[in-house]
C-alpha cells in the first residue's frame, strides 16, 4: 500500500516495447522517482514506439521535431488530464491533431491512471467516478468463414459460441470483386452472397446470441442503404462502418433508412472527432478505440456526449491484455456501455500476457479488478517471449 498522495513524485523516465500479436502491441512504461510504475497500452502505428526514444528507426533525431520525454520528465504524474493536454498543445502543432500523437497520448494516459492507482490504493475505475457494472461483457471477433461458403461461416461461429461467448462479429467485406473496388459499389450478387452468409451465422447461433457485422468502410451510401435494409430479417446487433466515417452527414443518411442499427467510430479521435456523428445522431452505437482516441478518460467523455442522445458505446479493441482491462476500467464507468471487442480469438497465449489471465474472460465476461491501479500483474517472462524483433526488454534491464 503506497498512499503517498500528499507526497510530490516526479516521472523519471517512459519508455515503450512492442508485442507481436495478432496485431503490434504497444506497450507503454512510465517510471518515477517513488520505485512505482505505470503501465498502459497504445494503439499500432508508423513511428508510435518510436516516439519514446531519442532517435527513429530511420535515423532522425526526435528530439529535433518532437519528444515526449523533454515534456513529462519531472512532472507528477497524478496529474492525468493536465499531463495530456499537455502532450496534445505542445506537440499537436507539429504532427497534427490525430494519428502518431493521440496513439502515443492513450498509451500514456493509461499508464499515468494505472500509477496513480497504485499511489493512492485504488482500482482505476474509482479515479473514473467508479462503477455501474462488476463485469464487462465483451464480444468476440470471428472475422469470417474459411472460405465464402455459408456453411464455414456457420462453422465458425458454432465454433466461437462454444468458448462462451454471446456476442459475435463478422466481417462480410469479403466477396470477391472482379477488380479493385474503388468505386465502392456493391453488386447484387455480392449483396445476396453476405445475406446468405449473415443468415447462416444467424442460424447457426439463434436468436439469444448478439451478432454485429462490419463493413471496414468499403461502400457508397446507397449500396450500403441496400446491404442493411437486407439485413434486416436477422435482427443484427449493429452494422458497422458501412460507409467511411469521414463524412457523418453519409452515415447519418445509412442511419435513418434502416431498421438495422449503426455503429462507427474506430477511426476517429478525440472528442472532437466525435461531436458532429454524435450531435447530428448520424449512427445509433458509437465505437472509440481507447488506445487510439486519447485515453481512458477520452472515452469517458465521447461517452458522456453519446448519452445526452441516448446513442450507445461499444468500443473497439485489438489490444493485449493490458489494454483490454484498461478498457474495462472505463466501460465500467459509462452508463450507457453495451460491450467491448476482443480481437485475438485466436491468439492462444493472449491471456497468458498477465498472471492470472488464463481465465481472464470468462463466458464471455471480464471481471473488473478490485488491485490498485490497472489491478494485473504483467507476465514478463511470457512477454519476452512474443516481442516483436528488435523491441527492447523493458523487464531484463530493470532485473
């Protein structure tokens, strides 16, 4: 128990590794003069991991455009939200309002609320307001059949459902085009093909299991009115990102011509980029990516404005363990939180990544930790053992 709230601590160093996972997990470590550290998670990227160091892979010196080190050594880390905005006003005028720098901002912002947590003896949550719910239910990513047959899509989700799960998704962007699609339009067998597919996942698993389908972004305003009006017989959960996100006046025209619900939002960042989907009620769910969207508390917010319209969150997720439980600090904080995605179905040591993680999710549930801060402990020797080539063993020079 540390309890050193009055006590002024100083951030002495950050640093950041990478696992090699379904996707690159970026894992972020901030230390202090007190012997606490702080340990979150950012989102993938160009130049992310990088960013933590003097000098890029490429050989230009960051500190010559931009260093995250010069702006939060000597600073307290408890104080979370100054400490972010810092990072966005000082560095935001050189590499812009999104992308590198709000994927480096969640990373860090995660680990300044996990050693905060640990500093006065509290599960993050509770620095969140605390909680509506004792566990978060997630969702499992299927991705999509072995082949386009309907029968390997049926398959699969049977093959999902019987980890215990009760909420799936699956990606339908997938028939093949006679060439590239650049006009983002979707033929009429094409469209027959993803019915075929959805109503066999939906046999498959009956009524009483949630099912969301995603889209990626590929398709034009009518085609994607016509893939959900299809859809409707199958009592979807969500259609996700029918069309690109850039353009909330086109979601919301998707929107209010079905039945079918839509979700977006991954590729978005901070409040900011969320105001005019969520005022305009351009999409029924809202999808922010905590390791992309600048944080936990980032989240909290976009969710706050989501409930002024009665719009639900279900974030977007591909991280390791250590961001997911993040993740689960924050959903649940959020009154108006449906679920959270878990990308890395197959991915068998994913759990493993922390102690006491082979049970992690459990029917389709995580529990919210009660331990002081993030409330796991990392599993370093499972972690050296999946780091991406190259990335640095924050563990072994610390031993």
């Amino acid at each position: 128990m540390h309890g050193n709230g009055g006590i002024r601590m100083k951030i002495t160093d950050i640093k950041a590794t990478s696992i090699e996972g379904n996707f690159e997990w970026i894992i972020v470590e901030i230390q202090t003069d007190e012997g606490i550290t702080g340990t979150g998670e950012s989102f993938t990227g160009v130049g992310v991991k990088e960013s933590f160091y003097s000098e890029c892979s490429h050989g230009v010196d960051v500190k010559e455009i931009w260093s995250i080190k010069n702006i939060l050594i000597g600073e307290d880390p408890r104080n979370v939200e100054r400490l972010s905005r810092k990072l966005y006003t000082s560095l935001s005028g050189i590499v812009g309002h999104a992308g590198t720098l709000i994927h480096v901002i969640s990373g860090v912002e995660m680990a300044l609320w996990d050693l905060t947590g640990k500093a006065l003896d509290v599960p993050i949550y509770r620095l969140l307001g605390g909680k509506y719910r004792d566990k978060i239910r997630v969702y499992a990513d299927c991705h999509a059949g072995k082949s386009e047959d309907p029968q390997s899509w049926a398959e699969r989700a049977k093959e999902v459902k019987s980890k215990g799960f009760t909420a799936l998704k699956f990606d339908v962007d997938k028939p093949s085009h006679r060439g590239p699609s650049y006009n983002r339009c979707l033929s009429n067998s094409e469209i027959k093909l993803m019915v075929k597919q959805v109503e066999a996942v939906r046999e498959a698993i009956g009524d009483d299991v949630d099912l969301a389908i995603d889209c990626h972004w590929k398709y034009n305003t009518n085609d994607a009115i016509k893939l959900a009006n299809a859809l409707e017989p199958y009592n979807l959960w969500w259609l996700e990102d029918p069309v690109p996100q850039e353009n909330s006046e086109a979601m919301k025209k998707v929107t209010d011509s079905t039945n079918t619900p839509i979700c977006t939002g991954e590729n978005l960042y901070t409040k900011y980029g969320f105001r005019d989907l969520i005022v305009n009620q351009a999409a029924d769910i809202v999808a922010p990516d905590i390791s992309k969207v600048g944080g936990l508390m980032e989240t909290k917010k976009i969710a706050e404005l989501a409930d002024l319209y009665y719009i639900s969150v279900a974030p977007h997720n591909i991280c390791s363990p250590i961001g997911t439980v993040a993740a689960c600090h924050v959903c649940a904080t959020i009154p108006n939180f449906i679920a959270l995605e878990f990308h890395a179905i197959d991915v068998p040591w994913w759990a493993k990544l922390i102690k006491k993680g082979s049970q992690l999710i459990e029917e389709g549930y995580i529990k919210v930790p009660e331990e002081p801060g993030l409330g796991i402990e990392i599993n370093e020797d499972e972690i050296v053992k999946h780091l991406k080539r190259g990335a640095e063993n924050l563990w072994n020079k610390r031993k």
